[in-house]
C-alpha cells in the first residue's frame, strides 16, 4: 500500500472511532440484536418461498437457478452490512437510522427509527445524500453541484447515494456492474434523461486507467533515474501533481459533470507524461496488444469477403 493511503486510513479509522465510540467497546445494541435476526424482508420472504417450494418438489434447477438472485436477497441487512467497509471502520446502524444503541428494549433503541417511506426519515430517498454527507462531505459538495441532486431534490426520478451503493453493502461498483442501473433512466424510451450519459461516463471512468498507467511508467522512470544518480525533483513535483488529481477523481466524478471531469484527468495524464520526461529516461515504446491478432484476423475477413464476391 502506498505510504498516503496508509495515512489517509489511520486518519479515517480515527475520525470513525470519535463518530462512534459506542461501536468500538462493542455496546452497540442494534448489532447486539440485529445480528441474532433474521428479518427477512419481503422480496426476501418471497425467495425463499420460491426456494423452499423447488427443494421440496426436488426440482432439478433449484438452487442452481437462483443462487444468484438468492445470495442477493436471502441475505439479513445485517448480513449484507457485516461484509461491508462500514463494518470494518465501525459505521453502524444507528450512524445511518438514529435510534439508541445504548439500550436493549427494542421500543426504546428504535425511538426516532423511522420507516424508508416516511419522508423525514434519514433514509428518505431525498434525505439520504446529507445522511451519507455527514460523513462523506466531499463527495456530497460536489454531489449537491450535480444535476442528479437538483432533480432528487424536486421530486424527479433520480438517483441518490444508495442508487449506486446499494445498501447494505454500499461498495463502489465497478463499470461492467452500474451501466444497467444508469439505463433504468438513462434510455430512449423513458425520456427521463439523455441516453449517452451512461456511455460518456464510463468512457470517462476509463480513461482514469490511462492516468494510473501513464503514473506507473513515471514512478518506473523516476526509480531507474534515481539508480543512475540523476536529480529527479522535477519529476517528482510533476509526478505529485498527477498523483493529487488521481487522488480526487472518485470525489469529483459526484458532481457528474463530464466534461470537466474529463479535462481534469486529462490533465493529470500530461503531468504524468511530463513527470517521465522529466527523468530524461528513454521511453519505451509500448507496442499496441493484439496487433498481431487484428492483421491475421482483417487478412482473413478480407479473404473470405473476396470468395464470396465469385
Ligand atoms: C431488542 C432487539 C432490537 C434492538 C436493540 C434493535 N432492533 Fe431494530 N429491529 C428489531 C426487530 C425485531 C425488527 C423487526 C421489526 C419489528 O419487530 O419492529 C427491527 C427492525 C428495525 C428496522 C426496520 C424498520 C422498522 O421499523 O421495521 C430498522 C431500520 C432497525 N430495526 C434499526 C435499528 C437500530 C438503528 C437499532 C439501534 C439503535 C436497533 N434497530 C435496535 C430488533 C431490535
Ligand atoms: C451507511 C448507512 C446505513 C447503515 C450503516 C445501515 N443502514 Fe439500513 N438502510 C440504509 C438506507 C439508505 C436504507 C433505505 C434503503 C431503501 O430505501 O431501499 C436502509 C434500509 C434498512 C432497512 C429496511 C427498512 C426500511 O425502513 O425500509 C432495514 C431493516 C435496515 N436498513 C436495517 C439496518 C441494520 C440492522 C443495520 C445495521 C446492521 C443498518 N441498517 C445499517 C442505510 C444504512
Ligand atoms: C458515520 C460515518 C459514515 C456514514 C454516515 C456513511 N459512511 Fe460510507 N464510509 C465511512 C467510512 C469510515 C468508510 C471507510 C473509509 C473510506 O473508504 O473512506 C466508508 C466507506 C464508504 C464507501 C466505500 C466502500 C468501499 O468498498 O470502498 C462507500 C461507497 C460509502 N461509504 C458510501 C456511503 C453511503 C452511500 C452512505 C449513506 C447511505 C454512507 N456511506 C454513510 C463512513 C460513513
Ligand atoms: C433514477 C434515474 C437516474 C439514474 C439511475 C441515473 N441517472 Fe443520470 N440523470 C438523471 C436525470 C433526471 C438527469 C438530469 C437530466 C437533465 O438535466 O435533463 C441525469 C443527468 C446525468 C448526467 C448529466 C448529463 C448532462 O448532460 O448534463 C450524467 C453525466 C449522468 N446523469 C450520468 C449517470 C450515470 C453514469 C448513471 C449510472 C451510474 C446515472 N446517471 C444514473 C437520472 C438518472
Ligand atoms: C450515479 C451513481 C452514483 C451516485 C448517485 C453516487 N455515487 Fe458514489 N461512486 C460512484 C462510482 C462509479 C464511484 C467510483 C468512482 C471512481 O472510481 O472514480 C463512486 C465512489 C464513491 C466513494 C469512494 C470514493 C473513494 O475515494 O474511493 C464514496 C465514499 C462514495 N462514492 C459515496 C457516495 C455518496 C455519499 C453519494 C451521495 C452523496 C454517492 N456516492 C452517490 C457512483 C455513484
């Protein structure tokens, strides 16, 4: 692990422990008894319906079938929360539901525990943002500058914090997993808002990998100018600056403003480039993957295309 990052976590382990000490003598009575249920919700109920009835009838496909869908539901909140990054830095369920995790009758824990469906409650679907921001300030800023948080907030279909991190994981999905979720609104059909955002965003997101290659060859080309005893402190400021803007992408990418989004890792990438320059390292020339592969392949599309045509 980098040496920041380590840092950065220390820190956030010690914030977390003053947001929740009553998480960390392990007192915490939501835990206590949430851990011993196993409420199951309604879809949840409903699964394993499903899932009790195949096994009785001995149905061939019944676990194979659903597994999936089954691990997904058939799971407590608890469950789901206890494999979690919260978990682990001690976010519980009182930092998110109120309530008191200092008593073990449940009628006086869930005083001021509301319901999701009631408009005051923390996890309100428009009240979860500042919910989440409590903690995660950053990353509400540049949320609340987002024309998803203008939307949330006048009542339109639009997503909020636990669109994307799904409770109660609340983990950062990756590409492959959240363009499906952006489609239920950003499609042809549903006119809700425009259809290539999703495309455009994860082509934004991608391009992140560009910058943390282009600061893997500099970190490489500054050790090996290092070994031959150059001074690499100009490379080291530029290779900082591309590293301070790497750090911030994830936090900017809540403003969902593309275009800046874009122009900012674009400028991490230069610092990077300018970072190996700087060394005044050769740069090996890395050769484009599969070349090879797309010659051999358009020669024989080609091929084929010609025998047709006679
Ligand atoms: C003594 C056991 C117990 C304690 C302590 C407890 N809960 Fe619960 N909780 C339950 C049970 C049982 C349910 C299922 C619904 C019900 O019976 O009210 C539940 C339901 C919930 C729900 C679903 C909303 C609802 O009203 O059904 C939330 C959210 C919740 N608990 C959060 C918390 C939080 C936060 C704490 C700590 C401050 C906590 N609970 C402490 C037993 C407990
Ligand atoms: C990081 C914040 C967060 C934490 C921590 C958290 N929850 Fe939740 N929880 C939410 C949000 C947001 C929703 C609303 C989800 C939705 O609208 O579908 C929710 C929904 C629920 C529900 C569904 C009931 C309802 O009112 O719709 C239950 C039950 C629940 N949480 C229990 C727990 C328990 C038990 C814990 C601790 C083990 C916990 N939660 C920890 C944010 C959190
Ligand atoms: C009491 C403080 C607190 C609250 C409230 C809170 N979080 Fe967190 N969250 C943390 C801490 C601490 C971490 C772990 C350190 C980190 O990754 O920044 C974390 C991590 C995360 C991560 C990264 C998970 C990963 O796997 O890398 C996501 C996503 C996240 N929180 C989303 C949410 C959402 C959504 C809400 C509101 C429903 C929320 N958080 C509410 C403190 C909080
Ligand atoms: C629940 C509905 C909903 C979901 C889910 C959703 N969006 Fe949006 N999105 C909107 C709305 C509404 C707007 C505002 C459109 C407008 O201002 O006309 C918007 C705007 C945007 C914009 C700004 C477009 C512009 O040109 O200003 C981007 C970028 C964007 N969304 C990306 C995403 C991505 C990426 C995802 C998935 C990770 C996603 N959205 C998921 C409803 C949604
Ligand atoms: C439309 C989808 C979407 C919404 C809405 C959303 N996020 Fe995220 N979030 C993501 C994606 C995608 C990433 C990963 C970005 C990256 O890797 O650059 C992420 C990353 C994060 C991280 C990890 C940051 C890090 O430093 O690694 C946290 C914490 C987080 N989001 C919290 C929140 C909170 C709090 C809200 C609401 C105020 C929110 N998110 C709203 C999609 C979303």
């Amino acid at each position: 692990m980098h040496y920041r990052n380590l840092i950065v976590s220390i820190f956030i382990v010690l914030i977390a422990s003053f947001i929740v000490p009553a998480a960390l003598s392990a007192e915490n009575s939501c835990l206590n008894c949430h851990s011993k249920l196993s409420a199951f919700n309604e879809t949840e109920r409903l699964f394993n319906e499903i899932r009790v009835k195949h096994l009785a009838r001995d149905v061939a496909c019944s676990l194979d079938c659903h597994v999936n869908i089954l691990e997904k539901f058939a799971k407590s909140n608890y469950e789901q929360w206890i494999n979690s990054k919260h978990a682990m830095f001690n976010v519980t369920c009182n930092n998110c539901h109120g309530g008191d995790p200092g008593t073990e009758i449940k009628e006086t824990a869930h005083k001021e525990v509301l319901r999701s469906s009631d408009p005051s409650s923390t996890v309100y679907y428009t009240n979860v943002p500042e919910t989440c921001g409590k903690c995660h300030t950053e990353e509400l800023k540049q949320f609340q500058s987002s024309s998803h948080y203008q939307k949330l907030k006048a009542l339109k279909q639009a997503p909020t914090c636990d669109t994307c991190h799904q409770p109660h994981e609340f983990k950062v999905l990756n590409v492959s997993e959240f363009h499906g979720l952006c489609n239920n609104c950003h499609n042809i059909e549903m006119r809700i808002a425009p259809s290539d955002a999703p495309d455009k965003a994860i082509a934004a997101l991608m391009n992140t990998d560009k910058l943390k290659e282009e600061i893997k060859n500099a970190d490489n080309a500054i050790r090996q100018a290092k070994q031959e005893g150059k001074d690499v402190s100009k490379a080291q400021s530029s290779l900082d600056a591309a590293l301070s803007i790497q750090a911030n992408l994830p936090v900017l990418w809540h403003s969902f403003n593309l275009p800046n989004f874009e122009n900012i890792t674009n400028s991490g990438i230069k610092s990077a480039q300018q970072a190996t320059l700087d060394t005044g390292v050769p740069i090996e020339k890395p050769r484009t993957p599969g070349f090879d592969v797309m010659l051999f392949l358009t020669g024989l599309a080609s091929i084929y295309l010609l025998r047709r045509k006679r």
